[in-house]
C-alpha cells in the first residue's frame, strides 16, 4: 500500500524533479562539506547565504531571474574570498565582512526597489517541491562539476586540505587550487538553497562530513 502511494507521488513531475535534485545534492554536497572543513572555512555558508540574498532581491530589481543572479553573486564570493586564503588572519574576516556587507545590499536594494520582499526571502527557507526544471539542470550540472574535480585532483585536494605548507612545498598550485575550491563551495551551496533553504544547507554538506 505505502509502495503504491510513493509510485503515485513519483507521477507528479514536481516530486520527481525533486527527488532526483534530493539525490544529485547527496551526491556532491557531502564533498563540498569536506571541503569546508578541511579549509576551515565553516563560517563560509553565511557569506555565501547572504550573497544569494543579496543577488536574489538584485534579480528581482532589475528583472534577471533571481536564481541565475544569485548564483553569480556566490561565483564572484568564491573569487573574492580566495585571495584572503593565505593571508595569516584567514578567511574569517573577509567572510564576516562580505555577510554584513552583503546582508546591508540586500535590505538596501529592497527598500530602494519596492519589489517584494517575500520572494527574496524565500530562499533562506527553501522548497524541495518548488524546484523548477532550471534549478534540477544546474544542480546536476554543479554535482558532476564536484565529482569530477575530485576524481581529476583528489590527491592534491587531499594535501591541500590537510597542509596548505606542505602543499606548497610539494609543487601543488595552492592559490589557483584554493580559489577552485572556494568557487566550487560557493557555487554549490548556492545551487542548493532551493532545495534546503539556506538555513537548512548544513544539513547536507557539514553535517555528512563531520559525521564520517
């Protein structure tokens, strides 16, 4: 009987789209969470979140969609982000710095705007049934995107992760490593929001790595 009503759900194209986003998002979003960890990076899903809150009202203002803003604002957080990397106080300023920055755009270009913002803030609570067919093309496109880099660079990743020193020492591309790393993060929590909402990211990516 419940296997006959779950073969119903799958009928509807809505719960489709979202099971096969539901998967593609297991499939890659765990890595991406070890890749946080091991750059020690965790606070970045705020700057990240904010971001795409930040490119979400933008899309609205000017009539882009709002996801495809969004995701371009979490690319360039990536790139901006990467070259604080090797600086001796980190990451945790520069990210601390664009979330407030970026969290004072959003309100600003809502207030300056008048679009509503309810839709900007959707994305902070997210909807698996809400993924349209656009949001399930760039979530398997960003999944393989993940699995293939780590399938070509699993052994520098690897180095990179545990030693930044070592790394460097061992011939590894650190800054150029670091900054695909950084995009890849930033990219793939963004393309995810709409399946968790951002509040609800950790809970597949941190929380899968920190329990292997």
């Amino acid at each position: 009987m419940i296997a006959l009503q779950f073969l119903d759900l799958l009928a509807l194209p809505s719960v489709r789209r979202s099971a096969w986003a539901l998967a593609a998002a297991g499939v890659s979003m765990p890595i991406v969470g070890v890749f946080i960890i091991g750059l020690d990076v965790i606070t970045v899903r705020f700057a990240v979140m904010h971001m795409a809150l930040f490119g979400t009202a933008l899309g609205l203002w000017v009539g882009v969609d709002p996801t495809v803003m969004a995701l371009t604002c979490c690319l360039v957080t990536g790139l901006v982000l990467a070259p604080a990397a090797d600086r001796p106080g980190g990451l945790a300023g520069p990210m601390s710095f664009l979330m407030t920055i970026s969290a004072a755009g959003a309100l600003l270009v809502l207030s300056i705007s008048g679009v509503n913002a309810n839709g900007a803030f959707e994305i902070l609570w997210g909807s698996i049934l809400a993924v349209r067919r656009q949001d399930l093309t760039l979530i398997i496109v960003v999944a393989v995107l993940v699995v293939v880099f780590l399938r070509v660079s699993h052994r520098k990743v690897a180095i990179l992760l545990f030693d930044r020193e070592l790394a460097k020492c061992s011939g590894v591309p650190v800054a150029a490593l670091t900054t695909t790393v950084l995009v890849l993060i930033a990219v793939a929590i963004g393309s995810s929001i709409r399946v968790t909402g951002a509040l609800l990211v950790d809970s597949i990516t941190l929380l899968p790595a920190l329990s292997a």
